[in-house]
C-alpha cells in the first residue's frame, strides 16, 4: 500500500519533523559528550586515546545498520515495485556513507596510538573500506541513470552484492587472526565493556542515529519536492 501513499500527505508530516528531531539531537548528543569525554574512567591500556571509541563504535554500528535497510527496502521495493521504498534508500544513503567515512577515520586515528600505524590492511578495516565503495557505487548510479527502472535495478544489484560484505565486517574478527580487538559487546552473552563505559557508547549511538535520521528527512523531503513539481502525484 505504500506506493499509493500521495506526496502531499508524506511532505506535510515529514516537513515538520526536522526541527523536532534537531532539537532532540543536540540535547542526547550534549548529555553523550559530556559521557564520554568528562565522566567515563579511562582505559588501563589506551588511557585517554579510549573515547575515540564512543564516536568510531557508534559510526560504524549505524553505517552497517543503514546499509542492510537499504537493501531490505531495495529488494522489497523492486520484487513489489514500490517506489518509495527506493526514494526512502536514495534518502538514507548519504548518512550511511558518511558514517563509514567517519568510521574508517577515527579507525586510523585510534589505531595510530595502538597498533603504532595509521593504516593496515586488517580484514575489519579492509572489509569497512570495501563497504564505502558500495556505498559509494550506490550514489554514483543514481547520478548516472535517469531512467527509474534501470536505477531501481543497479541500486538494487549493487546493495545485494554489498550486503554479503556486512557478515564479514562483523565476523572477520572472529574468523581471522586481526589486529582489531574481539567485539566488547554481545547480544547473546555477557558484554566484555563495563557499564561506566557502555552508557555513554549507547547514548552516542543513540546521537548518531538521530542525526542520521535527520539528514534523511532533509534529503527525502527534497525528493518529494522533486516529485511534486514533476507534477507526479504519487510514489
């Protein structure tokens, strides 16, 4: 039912939202710094170096979250041909891709004062980078192509083929002798990070997914702007 949602209806909800999500970011990510820079110990390794974590963790976390919905609304949207779902990708991408940026540098910056380089082919790191170029190929095809069939089905090509990369970013530590440290944080077993630490590490995240909440809305609100003066009435 989502494609015959009109724009008109979407617009006057999502058009309002920015300023409420705003508001609420810089409030979470004021109480996150103030965790992780000033209140949370220091690690009795890495000492100060450690709150790089609470910026790279969370970076990381909503990159690989964005891309597996981008890839679940991709295949969802071309198998039931529901053009919002692509617009709603298009819209979440650019967040997706910034954050892996922003992962792969406070990587490098951390790994400077704990590996004593900047850089190494590592299967974590080297799996993140592979993660920005199909994060990067996915922008790039809504550049190239203008007809929508086409682009649906590129996009959608590209975030399947990419998806097979986010298990590997997850288990490579496991899977293979790393230089990056075994994850701090389980689901389904006892957490290795102590709570003075794991608190500020889910507010940031909980930042983090704020902002990224918000670029969408700003970009999807310039989507059906597009659409709209297209004179297209629905998705």
């Amino acid at each position: 039912m989502f494609k015959y949602f009109e724009p008109n209806k979407i617009f006057s909800i999502t058009s309002r939202a920015p300023k409420y999500v705003l508001i609420l970011f810089i409030i979470v990510l004021s109480i996150g710094l103030l965790e992780a820079l000033i209140l949370s110990p220091e690690d009795y390794k890495q000492s100060h170096s450690v709150r790089i974590m609470y910026v790279h963790v969370p970076a990381a976390w909503i990159s690989l979250g964005i891309f597996s919905t981008i890839t679940l609304l991709s295949v969802i949207g071309y198998i039931f041909k529901i053009r919002n779902f692509f617009i709603i990708s298009k819209s979440l991408a650019p967040s997706g891709f910034v954050f892996n940026i922003i992962a792969l540098v406070t990587g490098s910056i951390w790994g400077k004062p704990t590996w004593g380089t900047w850089w190494a082919w590592d299967a974590r790191i080297t799996s993140m980078l592979i993660l920005a170029l199909f994060y990067l190929l996915y922008l790039i095809s809504w550049r190239i192509y203008q007809n929508d069939d086409k682009v649906f089905k590129i996009s959608s090509i590209i975030t399947i083929l990419g998806i097979i990369n986010v298990p590997i970013i997850k288990y490579s530590v496991d899977w293979w002798n790393t230089l990056h440290q075994p994850a701090s944080i389980n689901l389904l077993s006892k957490s290795s990070i102590h709570t003075s630490m794991m608190l500020p590490l889910m507010i940031m995240t909980a930042a983090f997914a704020l902002f990224s909440i918000l670029i969408f809305l700003m970009k999807y609100n310039t989507e059906l702007i597009k659409i709209k003066n297209k004179g297209l009435d629905r998705l």
